[in-house]
C-alpha cells in the first residue's frame, strides 16, 4: 500500500470528481415528482440543486441521522407515508454508471492523482454503492486515491473550507488541482479555492482529452 501511495503521489496532476451528474447519472426531478405524487405539493421548493431545504443541508452534513431525516420527511408529508416509500422517493434521482466513465477513470489514473468529493448522504450513498456494483466487483473507492462525502466530514459544497480540506490533507498543488463538477455554484466555490475547475454538462460522458488539456 505504502508503494502504491508513494507513486501515486509522484503524479503531478490531481483531478477531484463530483459523483451526482459526473460519474453516475442523475434526475433531481424524478425525486421532486415522487415525492409529489405522495403528496407533497410543494416539494420542488422544499428541495433543489441550487438550493436546500435545512433539513437536506443538515442530512449532508452529518448533523442528523438517517432515522432522524426520514421522520422529518414524513412529518413533511403528514406523517401518514410508509418509511419505505420515502426512502423510494428519496433514491428515485439516482440513475446509473456508464461503463465508459469507469474506463476513463482506469485511463485517467494513469497520469493523474484521482479524488472524489460528493455533497451526498447515508441513503443516497447506499444507492450508489448498489449502482456501482452492476459495472465494477471492485467498490468504488478503489479506483480513487482518496474519496471524500459531505455527511461523513461535514462539510459541503461550495465552501471553500471543504476545498481547502481535501487540499491540505493530500499536499495537493492547487495550479496543478482540477476539479470537476456539473453545478456552477461549486465551481465557483473551487475557484475561490485556487483550484482549476471544469463545469461539466450534467450527465455528459467524460472526454479525457478536454480534461488533461485543462492542466495545458
């Protein structure tokens, strides 16, 4: 391990994906229409990418538990909803990988130091890890050097301390640093940062060759 970490490090390019919308597929409206058709009307405005009801804001940050967010979820909802149910509504944004994205990441590895930074949660987490297995019987974090997930440090996207943090703890020269993400309001926060950033189009297939030109 201490080998492979000594060349990875060797490496003068680091890349930091986002998850949601990079890597794996996403629809934050099929979550909006789930939850509206078990009646929650105004859930579009409860919950968005750009902006987060608190209770979402507090889940991704670890300031509440799993049991804890559902409870107040169903309280949204009238209390009358199966827990199943919400959970269900909750995970219906999560789509899939492409076997293309592992390969790139394969590809990519070989010239670049990989990381991973996602504003996600215990739930949609779990959904994830069952999407990854259908392309990879290797977890996800094997194919990273390190992975970082905002309830588990608490800290979120766009703030420049979740930059700074991922930053500091892997020596990471920030000219040298891309980070890639589908939401503008992070590559904002990324470039306050001093980090290079790349705004990628929400579900779009990675191309290696726009990506290495970054550091150009």
């Amino acid at each position: 391990m201490l080998i492979l970490f000594y060349f990875s490090k060797m490496k003068d390019k680091s890349i930091i994906f986002d998850l949601g919308g990079v890597l794996i597929d996403i629809n934050y409206d099929l979550t909006i229409n789930a939850f509206e058709k078990l009646g929650v009307q105004d859930f579009k405005n409860l919950y968005s990418q750009a902006s987060q009801n608190g209770i979402f804001d507090a889940y991704e940050t670890g300031q509440i538990s799993t049991q804890r967010f559902i409870n107040e979820v169903l309280n949204l909802m009238g209390g009358t909803c199966n827990p199943n149910y919400a959970v269900k509504a909750w995970n219906a944004m999560i789509l899939d990988f492409k076997i293309e994205k592992l390969e790139n990441l394969i590809e990519l590895r070989k010239s670049a130091n990989l990381y991973l930074l996602s504003n996600t949660n215990a739930i949609h987490l779990e959904k994830v890890k069952i999407e990854w297995t259908k392309i990879s019987p290797r977890p996800l974090e094997a194919f990273f050097d390190r992975t970082y997930y905002s309830h588990l440090i608490g800290l979120r996207k766009p703030s420049i301390e979740i930059f700074n943090h991922v930053c500091i703890e892997n020596d990471l020269n920030r000219e040298k640093t891309l980070f890639i993400d589908d939401s503008i309001q992070h590559i904002e926060g990324a470039k306050l940062a001093g980090i290079k950033t790349l705004l990628h189009p929400q579900n779009n297939p990675l191309d290696r060759e726009i990506i290495l030109a970054q550091f150009n």
